[in-house]
C-alpha cells in the first residue's frame, strides 16, 4: 500500500516533486461539511531518457462519467504500476475524476446533477462538479501537451470500440491526435462532432492546442476485459510513442490484420434520432458495414398494440458506431451513428 497525501490546499500539491505521488485531492460539498476526495497521481520521471523535446507531459483520465469503468480500472493500474525510475517526464493520473459519480455509478455528480463532461473549462465558483473542472484545466493541462480521457458510453448506448478525437482545423494537430489515436489499436479511429455537445474535457483541451484522444471502451456500466485492455496498452503506447516511458508499441489485437479504420461522423445528420419511444432490437453487432438503406433493426412501441415494430434502415453507407443496448430509448435519444470511412 502506498502512502496518501490528503491536499486542502490545492497550492500544497507539488506538481514538481521527483518520484512519484498519490494525493487524494479535497473539494468541499456544496450543501453540507465533508468533501469529494479524487484521487491524482503525479509521477515525475526520475530516468532521464531523449524525448526529442517534444512531450513533457501527458495527462490521462477515467471516470469523467462516473459509470463508466474501463477508464477507471485502466488508469488505476497505470497508477500503481509506472515506476518513476523508469519514466522520463510527467505524467498526471486521474483514475476517478468525478470520484462522486464513480462512487454512486452515475453519469452525473449526485452532490449537483451535473455532468462533468459538459462542465469545463469549469468555474472556482461553481458547484463541486464545476470545481473539480477548473482544477483540471487550471492546474493540470498547462502542465501537458496530451490528454487523453477514456470513456465507455454510459448506460444506454453500445459504441463500436474505438479511439475518438474531435475534427480540428490546425492540419498538425489534426495528423499528430490521428498517429496518436491509432496506438490504442481498436477497431475503429473515429472522429466526432463538436455539435452534439459543448464543455467536454477533451473540448477545452483541444482549444489548448493539446493533443487530445478519447475513446469509449465499453458498455452498460460494465467492466469488459477487451476495452481495458486497449484503455491500458494503449495509454502505455502513447507513453512509449512520446518516450516517456522506454519500449515499444504494442497491438493490443494482433489478430485484427488490418490497422485501426479511420471513420468519421461530424455532421449532425450523422447523429440519428429515435423517431419514437420504444424498445431497439438490432439486426447486427456495433461495427458492422452497412449500406444506405440497410435494414440495422426494428423499434417497438408496446404501448401501441395495433403497430408493427418500425423498420429502422442505415441512412448512409459506412460503419454503425452507435446503437442502443439497454432497452428502452426514448424519442429524440441518438439512435444511430454511422461512421463514414476517411480514406487519407
Ligand atoms: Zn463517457
């Protein structure tokens, strides 16, 4: 068991200190004494290898939504695991980032209903959600030039395993977070819009000039050995890619011959509504290549006993990236995300 440093005073972290550290990192509650305790590591590398002057840092995250447990497991590890005498650098880990989500297993804080991935920048002022928000961007990305924040799409939705990191108009930051996305050898690179959202993690790192990956690694509040094992080889790549840390990249699924498919849905038409309330029962698995006009699944409204279940069909041609997995979706609930393939 290693030693934990309790921090108040969020001044009292030395981000600096060689070695490596463990704080639990104190927000007060909003409503009552007491407060959300989230874990940090902060490991500056005590070997000194050439990185070429590139990376001086990477920052990595799990549980931004707190029922989301790839991420949390993956990072945790990495926490325990890198040894500081073997890294060049820094590296800042934050296995549970909305530590009060993760622990009730929630998208969204209880203490404040809020989802910390719609939170940032954040605010010093605001909710505890906010709070924690503000840290991040005020005290641990002007520390790093990559972050990267592992998810696993929440409790409804099942994405096809994949990397993701939004459309950027910068051609170099654009080319880097494709190499860098890459490392985390899933199925599919895939690269989303900004429109479906405002105030994600990776948002305001991307605004920074950050080299800035996500990805979802699993479904349904589970923990799927497959996507922690990308989550966790794949932030080791990104430290071996930058040479923080000694050693080669690794395929995480050297079965696969081909390497990760780069697809893309950055239009919002891209992003199909559930046309009505109702129970999806899909025609084929999250990844699958379709045609426009394929039949991918049948809705039911059983509150309707005279309607045959409505036919759902591809609206383009490309790869399905999202579908419903717990059932039921609700009308207006994203039903459907077909990922066009980007051929470089
Ligand atoms: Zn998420």
């Amino acid at each position: 068991m290693s030693d934990v440093i309790t921090i108040h005073d969020h001044n009292e972290i030395d981000f600096d200190r060689p070695g490596k550290a463990l704080y639990e990192v104190a927000f007060h509650y909003d409503g009552t004494w007491g407060n959300a305790l989230v874990p940090l590591a902060v490991i500056n590398g005590t070997a000194n290898h050439d990185r070429g002057g590139r990376v001086q840092g990477v920052a990595c995250f799990g549980g931004t939504h707190g029922n989301e447990y790839e991420g949390q497991v993956a990072v945790w590890r990495l926490m325990h695991e890198l040894d500081p005498a073997q890294i060049s650098g820094r590296v800042i880990l934050m296995p549970r980032l909305n530590q009060p989500a993760c622990n009730s297993g929630t998208r969204e804080s209880p203490r404040d209903g809020v989802n910390m991935n719609r939170a940032f920048p954040g605010d010093p002022f605001g909710t505890l959600t906010y709070r924690i928000a503000h840290f991040v961007t005020s005290r641990v990305f002007p520390l790093v030039e990559v972050v990267l924040d592992i998810h696993a799409g929440g409790r409804g939705v099942e994405f096809a395993l994949c990397s993701s990191f939004h459309l950027v108009s910068d051609p170099a930051q654009y080319a880097e977070m494709k190499q860098v996305a890459s490392l985390f050898d899933t199925p599919f690179v895939y690269i989303y819009s900004s429109g479906m959202a405002r105030g994600l993690l990776t948002d305001e790192a991307e605004a920074l000039g950050k080299v800035t990956i996500g990805g979802e690694f699993g479904h349904s509040s589970g923990v799927h050995q497959r996507g922690v094992r990308h989550a966790y080889q794949g932030i080791k790549n990104v430290l071996h890619h930058y040479n923080l840390l000694p050693g080669t990249i690794q395929r995480v699924a050297p079965e696969r011959e081909n390497p990760p498919r780069l697809v893309e849905a950055v239009d919002l038409e891209d992003y199909v509504p559930a046309p009505i309330t109702g129970v999806f029962e899909p025609e084929l698995p999250v990844g699958s290549a379709v045609e426009a006009g394929q039949f991918v699944g049948n809705l039911y409204d059983f509150e309707r006993v005279g309607d045959a279940p409505l036919a759902i069909h591809a609206p383009s041609s490309g790869y399905i990236i999202l579908q419903p997995f717990q059932a039921p979706i609700a009308k207006g609930d994203t039903m459907l995300v077909i990922g066009k393939e980007v051929k470089d």
